[in-house]
C-alpha cells in the first residue's frame, strides 16, 4: 500500500536542513538538497515538488541581495527629492 501525495509532507527538521542548505550555500541547487536530505532522511519520502517549494520560501530575494552602496544612495535621493521637490 502507498501513501497518497497530499501525506507527504516535510518535517520540521528536515525543513530546517533546507533553510540551512539554502540560506548557507546559494548555489546548492534542489538536487543536491535532495540526495543530502535522502541519506540523512532514509526513511521518509521526499517530495521533489515539496523540496522545491520549501527552497523557494526560504531563498533570500534577489533585490534583498544587490543592496549595494549606490543602491542606498539612490534610495535616501529619491526620498529627499519626494520630500522636497524643486
């Protein structure tokens, strides 16, 4: 008998073995996390697409990443310009 795919959930230590791997090492793709996760996790069914959804939820976004000093610069601009338009 096989479990139907809405039982197959991650649990929480295996979620945050995927927060680790993701935030930790950015270009450790899905399926590295997966071959990681299936020795570590012999016993419980990893759901490829539950794999890829946990990596998405806890990818740092890429605007978040190009904060770069010119960025800021021209966000305090852009401020002063709305606050005080000449």
């Amino acid at each position: 008998a096989q479990t139907a795919p809405c039982f197959y959930k991650l649990s929480n230590e295996m979620l945050k073995d995927i927060e680790f791997y993701t935030k930790s090492a950015e270009g450790m793709g899905a399926k590295m996390q997966y071959n990681l996760l299936k020795v570590k996790y012999q016993d419980s069914y990893i759901d490829k697409k539950n794999l890829s959804n946990a990596i998405q939820k806890f990818r740092i976004p890429s605007y978040e990443k190009t904060k770069t000093d010119a960025a800021e610069t021209l966000q305090q601009l852009i401020a002063l310009k709305v606050k005080d338009p000449r």
